[in-house]
C-alpha cells in the first residue's frame, strides 16, 4: 500500500506539471492593452470599481478617450490599484445602438485587470483579456433574467451581451439565438460596423428570453461580455445579482482539460 505522504507528494508534483504545460499552451490574462465596459445593471447608481495588478512594479494609464477622461496609476509589484472614480457613462444602457464610451488600459508591463460592478448585496466581477487574447469570434454564454414582477413594476430585465471594439472598421455579424429588445428575432442576423472605443450592447426582448448560443463574427478582434441585468440562478432561487463575464473566443477552445489528465496522470501513478 503507498503512503498517503508520498501519494500526496506525488499528486501534487503532477498538479505543478499540468499547471505549468498548460500555463506553456494557453492564453494569458496578462498584458499591457485592454479594451472594456460595464453592461447595463439593475441598478442604475451601482458602484462600478476596477483592479489592476502586476508581477512588477509598473505604470499606466485608464482612459475613456471619448470624453477626454484620463487617469494615470502605478502598481506596486504584487499589490492591488483599486479605479473607483469612474464616469457614470461607462455603463452601456440600452439595446442595439452604438456608443462611443469603451474604457481603456495601457500599460508599461503586463498587468491583470478586473472589473467589479455592484449595488448594495447585488454584485458580480469579471477578468478582462487583454487585447492580445480576445479574438473574432465568440458564442455567448449568458442567462435568462429576473420574472417580470420583481423591482420596480413592469420593468424587464433582459439577458444581455456587450461587443467592444479593438480597431477601427470592424465589421460584426451578430445571429441571435433570442428575439432582441428593438424586434431583431431570433436565428435571424445583422451587422454592424464599429471603430475602436466603440460598444454595442444587445438585450433581449423578454426577461424569460437567454441569448446563449448567438453567434458573433467580425474581420478584425474585438472583445465580448455578456451575462443580465439581473438574474435567478437557478431560477426562483431568492438571492438575485447581475451577471458579467467575459468571453472567451472559439481559437481559444480546446478538447483535453486539466481535471481529465490529472485523473489519469492519477490512476495510472495508482495502478503502477
């Protein structure tokens, strides 16, 4: 019989192995250009709050270059620089227009940024990609909203997905898998043309309504979040937050997966 030290030792040794081939063969998080936004939030005086980190001690700048706003920042190598003072517009409301009102962040070294946007005990963060990880083509993974009911009357609160544009002239297919707020129905698809800074956020029509599974391509990379303005998860479930996430692109996906080879890396050290 094996120990259950050297067992241990050993299971251990072969998570540092998967970590590090993986770590060799995926994108990173990590970088000194990105490109994001806030979707639109059950509440509208939410907080909405970013983080940057880094390995080293570097420099950089947060901007909305729409509106001329511009915020330089250091971060210590290891440590947190917390962005609380941002414009109230960077929160895109709405359905299907364009605005131009995409946050940015540059930097000297690589950094790791993350977005969190709250209001009292409703709250949800997401990773942002770099631009150097995000690419052109993406399927959402987003949620169906709250029963219409709940707040404040009648109000809906969609499923929703948030396109931010890296460059200038990218051309966006978008096939729904849901009927959107401004009467686009579902499995049908439409373009839009975005430069870069530019968002386009597309809600759905009904709050029972999910746009998982639409389909979004464009000529050039450009970065996509989706999630709600507010949810059940599960449904009926009585704690209820907004939701938002990142996505990452169809050339990021794989077919093996750590938890898979570490089990047989496992089993077979066991049967050994």
């Amino acid at each position: 019989m094996r120990s259950p030290i050297i067992c241990s030792y050993v299971f251990n040794t072969m998570i540092l192995i998967c970590c590090s081939f993986l770590l060799g063969h995926a994108q990173s998080n990590e970088g000194k250009e990105f490109w994001f936004e806030f979707m639109e939030h059950r509440d509208p005086n939410n907080s909405k709050v970013v983080m940057i980190t880094s390995r080293v001690n570097t420099t950089g700048t947060i901007s909305v270059p729409s509106i001329g706003f511009s915020r330089d920042f250091t971060v210590a190598a290891n440590d947190v620089t917390v962005f609380r003072d941002l414009p109230k517009l960077v929160e895109t409301k709405g359905s299907e227009y364009i605005n131009n009102n995409a946050i940015q962040i540059v930097s000297d070294d690589p950094i790791s940024v993350y977005i969190h946007q709250y209001f009292q005990m409703r709250s949800e963060a997401s990773i942002v990609l770099p631009r150097s990880s995000v690419g052109s083509e993406y399927y959402v993974i987003a949620y169906s909203g709250v029963p219409t009911g709940f707040g404040n009357g009648n109000d809906v609160f969609p499923s929703e997905f948030l396109i931010v544009a890296n460059e200038d002239k990218t051309e966006i297919e978008i096939t729904l898998s849901a009927n959107s707020v401004r009467g686009k129905l579902e499995g049908t698809s439409h373009s839009v043309e975005l430069n870069r800074g530019e968002v386009y956020q597309v809600q759905s029509q009904e709050w029972s309504d999910d746009l998982t599974g639409s389909h979004i391509k464009a000529n050039k990379d450009f970065s996509l979040f989706a999630g709600t303005t507010w949810s059940q998860v599960p449904l009926g479930c009585t704690f209820m937050d907004n939701l938002i996430e990142q996505m990452y692109p169809v050339s990021t996906w794989g077919k093996r997966y750590v938890g898979h080879l570490l089990l047989i890396l496992l089993q077979t050290y066991l049967e050994s």
